[in-house]
C-alpha cells in the first residue's frame, strides 16, 4: 500500500529561509584583459555571479549605478584620474557595504592606500592568483560563508594569523594596564640622555609610571641584530611581521619620523600581501592607527597606536638586557 505524501503548510517566512540563496554579484576593473578573465573564472569557480568586466576608464566616468556585493579593481600603476576614481569607488563602497579588493604594484602602494581610507578594503601587492583565491575567500567567510569556503589550509592560516595577532594585543594590553603607583622601581637601563650616554637619573629609584620609549638606536640596533640571522639561515624560519613592524614604529615615532605602508611592508620581512593583510589584523586589534598626511590628503602613514606604545615603552622598560631581545 502506498503512503500519501505529507503536505507541509511553512509561514511565509519560513518559506523565505528555504530558498537557496542567491550567489553574491561581483564587479572587475581592470585594464589586462587576461587577467580580467582569470579573475571572473576565479570568481564564478568560487560561487559568485559576475555581473561585469570593464577596463579601468569604466571607473572614471562611473555614474551612481549599484556597484553589487564585491568589486575587484587591478591596478599596477594609477594616475591622478584613477586615484579620484578610485577614492570615489571607496566612499560609495563604504555607503552601500560592498566588498572592495584592489591590487597594485609596490610603487603604486603608497598612492593606493593613501585613497582607501573608507571601505577597510583588502589590498594586493602583485599577486599571485593563488593570492587573489585567498582574498575571495576572506571576503566569502566574512558575509557568513553564503558560498563556497576556503580550504582547510588557508583557513587554518587565517585563523593563526588572527590567533596570534590577538595574543600580541592581550600582552601589549598586560604590559601596559593599570599599575599601582605605590610601587617603587628602578628606571629603564635604556634610558639615554640628548648626548646619548646613560642618563643619571635614570638610576634613581622613581615612581612606575609609564616609562619613556627606548632610545632609537637601541630599537635600530635591536632590528639589525634580527635581520642578521638571514646572512646564515633562511629568513623564513624567524618570519615574526608583527614583532618587526612593532620595532620600525617605535624607532620612528621617538625619531619623529612617519611611516609609509611600503615603508612598512619592507621592514615585515615577508611579501608585500602577506604584510597587508599583519596590518590590517593589527590595525583592527588596536595596535596600529591610519595617519592621513595633513599637507596631502591622498597620502596616508602608519603609526603606532597608544596601546602599543604604551606597551612597546613597558617591555623594552621591563629587559634587562640587549642579549635577550634577539
């Protein structure tokens, strides 16, 4: 004997909740026709819709038309009218919540980052189409993995680099808390006079406050000591972006110097994406800070954040000696 199906009554939204969901629509700028293609296949390979693919002039006669879910925009060398464009296409990304992922080359960096300030967009460094992959796969994780995720290896590499970016901020946040100031302690043994010789004040026993930054050239110093390893084994196995980038800001801020993001990426010690993406997750842990250039605001720096320097004072503070910040 047969059974009748059971007929099911779903409120309307519920019935809602059961259509599959639509495939995210993505838009590609760029002036390479093959890479135009090899980012479309890459997309549509991931579930998206391609809605477009236009050579980079598109955008500077853009109309307010919707600009979709994500935006890929290549590139490698921008002028005066693409930087507007380009700004323009941050503000409107920011207002509508679209994804925007922009590569360049390293000489265009600077000039690139100085207009992105609106959207939090992801920023490539020449990459490879493997590094493209990876950006889709962030931004496909972050609107609640509607489509395809990514590979068990890049995500586990995600989530190490989040993991330890938010170890770096609870200890920076550890070394810079609130302390007792009952306490009595000795000043920093970095502590350095105009002249650069050891100040004699700084044996005195003092109050523990928020200590000075350390000398400059104690941080420089710290710096070439680490790059030397490189002479005698493969850079890769110290690879510690944060840690570098950390030690470049704090020689620069008591230098008075600013730091550009190419300045930045090159003092990582890893390749320029891979730097990006460090300063993105430290920015968004509170430990770097975006400075627009008041004399030139298509031209932006990184510094260090307060947290960060409160902590960076607290550490070199805290060593006693050179030996064991190698």
């Amino acid at each position: 004997m047969g059974q009748t199906a059971t007929q099911f009554d779903y409120p309307a939204d519920d019935v809602a909740l059961l259509r599959p969901l639509s495939p995210l629509s993505v838009a590609i700028f760029s002036d390479r026709a093959y890479l135009r293609t090899e980012m479309a296949e890459d997309a549509a390979a991931a579930g998206l819709r391609v809605t477009r693919t236009s050579e980079l002039n598109a955008l500077l006669g853009e109309v307010e038309q919707p600009l979709g879910d994500l935006v890929l925009v290549d590139c490698p060398v921008i002028e005066g009218a693409e930087l507007a464009a380009l700004a323009r296409l941050d503000m409107r990304a920011a207002r509508s919540g679209t994804q925007l992922v922009v590569s360049t080359s390293m000489g265009s960096l600077d000039d690139v980052f100085g207009c992105l300030n609106q959207s939090a967009a992801q920023i490539l460094v020449s990459p490879s189409r493997a590094d493209r992959v990876v950006a889709l796969g962030r931004l496909l994780t972050a609107e609640g993995a509607r489509v395809r995720e990514l590979s068990d290896h890049d995500r586990m590499s995600l989530l190490r680099l989040t993991e330890q970016v938010s170890q770096i901020a609870q200890q920076l946040e550890s070394l810079s808390g609130p302390v007792d100031d009952s306490m009595v302690v000795k000043a920093s043994a970095f502590s350095f006079d105009s002249n650069g010789s050891r100040d004699p004040a700084a044996q005195r026993m003092t109050r523990k406050t928020r200590p000075a930054l350390p000398d400059p050239r104690l941080v420089r110093k710290v710096i070439r000591q680490r790059q030397l390893r490189g002479r005698f084994f493969q850079s890769d196995l110290f690879a510690d972006p944060a840690w570098d980038m950390l030690l470049d800001l704090t020689a620069a801020r008591v230098e008075h110097k600013r730091v550009s993001v190419t300045s930045l990426c090159l003092a990582s010690g890893v390749p320029p994406t891979t730097a990006l993406r460090w300063i993105n997750q430290m920015t968004d842990m509170g430990l770097f800070c975006r400075a627009e250039d008041d004399s030139d605001r298509r031209r932006a720096f990184v510094t260090l954040s307060d947290k960060a320097c409160d902590g960076m004072a607290h550490y070199f503070a805290e060593v006693e000696g050179a030996a064991l910040m190698v």
